[in-house]
C-alpha cells in the first residue's frame, strides 16, 4: 500500500509518495497531465542530467555555487546518467510546452539525491537549476539527445548498414538480372548496379544528417528565460559548453543567437528532415528486397531472404519478409514523426516555442528506431540473403526488352514488332529475332549479351 509524504512548493502543500525522489512541482504536473502514459525518453532525461552536472561544475568555477552542493550534484546527476532513477522520472510527454515540469522533474530528483548522498540542503531552483531556466534547459536538452543519438547511435548504424551492402555487392554482384521500371520488364542490369543505387542513398542520407547535426551542436543554455541571459554570469555559456563537451565526447558550442535558439526549432526541424529523407531511402531498399523475394512460385524469386520466422499462423510453410516489412513500418513512423516536429516547430510564439516536450519525444523516437531497424536491415535481410540464380537467368533468357540493343541496327519499328511476338509466344527473344531479321545466331548473341548490355554504350 502506497504511503505519502507531504510535500510544498510556491503554490501550497500536497501529497508525494514516499519512497518518490521528486518533489511537489512533479507531483502536479503528475495530477495535471494524464494524458497518454508516454513519459520523456531516457536519452533525453540523461541530457537534463548532463546539463545539470555541467551547470554545477560552472557555478562552482565562477564561485556562485558552494563546492560542496557542486560536489553533490555532480554525483547525483551522474547517476541519473548511469541509468538508475529512470522511474522517478514519470511526467507525461503532453505537458506544459515549455518543458517546465520535466526541468523541475529533474531538479527535484537531483536534488533529493544531493541532499541524501551529501547531508546538506541541496534546493531545487536556488542551487540545481542556478543559472538556467526551463527555457534554455529544455532546448539544449533536446540538442544534446539528439546529438548524442546522431553521433553514438544512428551515423555508426549507417556506416555499417553501408558496409553491408557494398559487401554484399562484391559477393554478389556479378549476376546480371532484369531490371524493371514501372515494374515492369527493362534492361538487365548486375546485382552490384542495383546495390549501388541502395549505398549510395543511405551514403547520401547519412551525409545530409552529418551537415544537418552541426547545428545542433549549438546550444541555448545561458540564455535563460527569454534570451537575454538574465540571471547567468556573462561567462556562464562558454565555460558551460566546455564542461559539457568534456563529459559528452560532443564539441558542443554557444548558439550565435539565444532568441533564435530559445524561440525555434528550426536545427531540429532540419535534422528530422534529414532523418525522413533516410527513411525514404529504407523504404526503397526495403520494398526492393520484398520485392526480389516475392514468391517463392507465383512472384519473382529473385533472392531468398533468411528464413526468420513462421510467417503465418494457419498456413504451414510460410515464410515472410519481415524485416523489410519492420523497417517499412520504421519508415512510416519516422516520416510520420517529421510532420509533428513541423507543426511543432512553427509553434514558436515570441520568445519561447510551446511544443518542445513533444519535439523531444518525436525526434528521438525517430532517431531510435532508425538507429536499430539499419542494423536489422543489414544484419538479418542484406547480409544473409541468397541469389536464385536459376531464376534470374530464366527470367533474363526470356525478356524481350532486350531488343532494345537492336534499334540502332534493325531500328525501333521492327524491334517492337520482334518484342511483341516473343511476348505473345512466351519465346526467347533471341530465338525470334532469328526469324524475322538478316542477323545471324552469333550475330544475335554478341547484340543481345545481357553482360554486355549492363555496360552501356552502343
């Protein structure tokens, strides 16, 4: 049974759980915002965390804050970045637009957990949040997750979802295949062509979130409440930013315009439009590959992906390409994401945008999954898929789309004429247009080599 402690702030007294490391502000925005059970990230409760530690660190140095408090907090805060107190943290992510009650959430826990650890009075606002203001915190906070997940999480995941492919293109990319436009029949092109147009949009794609994340690296803190920096030393943000890009591995700096910073989102708005341009990319090479493995009998069967799981729960035998599909569904979410973070973004209202909560929550959801369902793709659908060979080569042997290669001798009219009796009869093209030309068999075969065809040229 649930016991209480009583607990005040500005506003009066109320009733905390006992064993809570928050305290009164949490508590009401816990009474005020049963919304959706979707509580802040973790990532981005470890940036609060970080920004707290560097914001004590700082103080201590300008000689604003006692060592000892510093000392305290630095301590508390670090275990919230190790991962413990997570469920402390329980404010919904549809709150006050500012952030403000997850500020406090984290001002509260820390120091709580100041106060235990050090047997001093360690105080919300006069000593954790000394300094800041929800308005800077919660911008900067949704600028270093981000960073953290872009340059730990997401850009590795691409650097090796890319490796995959173009492993994969030098095992397999020898075998020459009918391309398809429209989806239907065109001119063979090799496995290694087809696995290019894939690298080179996933290169491209984490090259557009490398240029986009610079500006995030920029941060708001120190601009407090509405970006005149009003309560921060005038050296606060530069010493702050060095404490902070030594306890994160990030070079973060200060933003060239706190109002900029404070009232937008604009860096964030561009990064998750990089991030959807990724997930349109994941869904071309997923729909490719679900594409290439349709079948096994009544659909192309180009490839065979790996065999993961039972595909379905009345039919024995079946198996799906689900993690194509996963990464379909990754891609939606994501492009899905982007729209909120841009309605969200134009929210910026005079001096402070109001949808930071959900920016935060949608921008690293996106980032999440996009991290993970790249590896999936190249682990478990890339890396381990089989060619059809016989399959491929039939199919080839038969396409009458290969007669284009004839138009410059025979011209375009009569070549359409051959295509569309080999189409009619289900013949070789080769076969027909034996037939119904003056070009010998070998002739016939040096025109219409899908090797050679894949090259170019005339």
């Amino acid at each position: 049974m649930t016991t209480f402690r009583q607990a005040s702030d500005s506003m009066g007294t109320l009733e905390v759980p006992e064993t809570a490391l928050y305290q009164a502000q949490t508590q009401r925005a816990i009474n005020n915002f049963a919304v959706s059970n979707l509580t802040m990230p973790a990532a981005f409760i470890q940036s609060l965390a970080y920004i707290k530690q560097a914001a004590a660190e700082t103080n201590a140095e300008l000689g604003h804050l006692d060592a000892d408090i510093a000392k305290a907090i630095i301590s508390a805060a670090q275990s919230i970045i190790d991962g413990e107190h997570l469920a402390h943290f329980p404010v919904d992510v549809f709150q006050t637009g500012s952030g403000t009650s997850s500020n406090m959430n984290a001002n509260e826990v820390i120091a709580t957990l100041a106060s235990q650890q050090s047997g001093l009075d360690v105080h919300p606002n006069d000593h954790v949040n000394m300094g800041q203001s929800s308005n800077d915190v919660i911008p900067t906070a949704i600028h270093v997750s981000s960073a953290i997940a872009v340059i730990y999480d997401l850009l590795p995941a691409l650097k090796h979802l890319s490796q995959s492919i173009e492993q994969k293109s030098a095992s397999i990319g020898h075998h020459v295949k009918t391309g398809r436009t429209h989806l239907m029949d065109a001119m063979p092109i090799t496995f290694a062509q087809s696995l290019s147009g894939w690298q080179h949009q996933i290169d491209n794609a984490y090259q557009g979130i490398l240029t986009s994340v610079e500006k995030v690296f920029e941060l708001a803190q120190g601009g407090t409440a509405v970006g005149t920096g009003v309560n921060a030393d005038a050296k606060f943000s530069n010493l702050f930013n060095q404490y902070l890009s030594s306890n994160v591995g990030i070079r973060f700096s200060t933003s060239q315009n706190f109002f900029y910073s404070i009232g937008s989102q604009d860096a964030i708005v561009a990064l998750s439009g990089q991030l959807k341009t990724l997930a349109v990319a994941n869904m071309k090479v997923a729909n490719d590959l679900r594409w290439m493995n349709s079948g096994p009998l009544a659909g192309l069967s180009e490839i065979e992906l790996e065999a993961l799981q039972p595909g379905s729960s009345i039919m024995p035998g079946k198996v799906n390409p689900v993690i194509p599909e996963a990464a379909a569904m990754v891609s939606a979410q994501v492009i899905g994401n982007d729209t909120t973070i841009t309605v969200a973004g134009q929210s910026g209202n005079f001096e402070l945008n109001v949808m930071l909560p959900v920016i935060a929550h949608n921008i690293l959801e996106s980032i999440d999954v996009l991290s993970n369902v790249s590896r999936l793709l190249a682990d478990k659908a890339i890396s381990s898929f089989e060619v059809n060979e016989g399959n491929i080569k039939k199919a080839l042997a038969k396409n009458p789309i290969l007669v284009t290669a004839l138009n410059p001798v025979i011209g375009y009219e009569k070549a359409a004429k051959i295509a569309k009796l080999a189409y009619k009869e289900s013949r070789p093209i080769i076969d027909v247009a034996s037939e119904n030309t003056d070009l010998s068999i070998e002739e016939l075969t040096a025109l219409l080599d899908p090797n050679k065809l894949t090259q170019g040229g005339l």
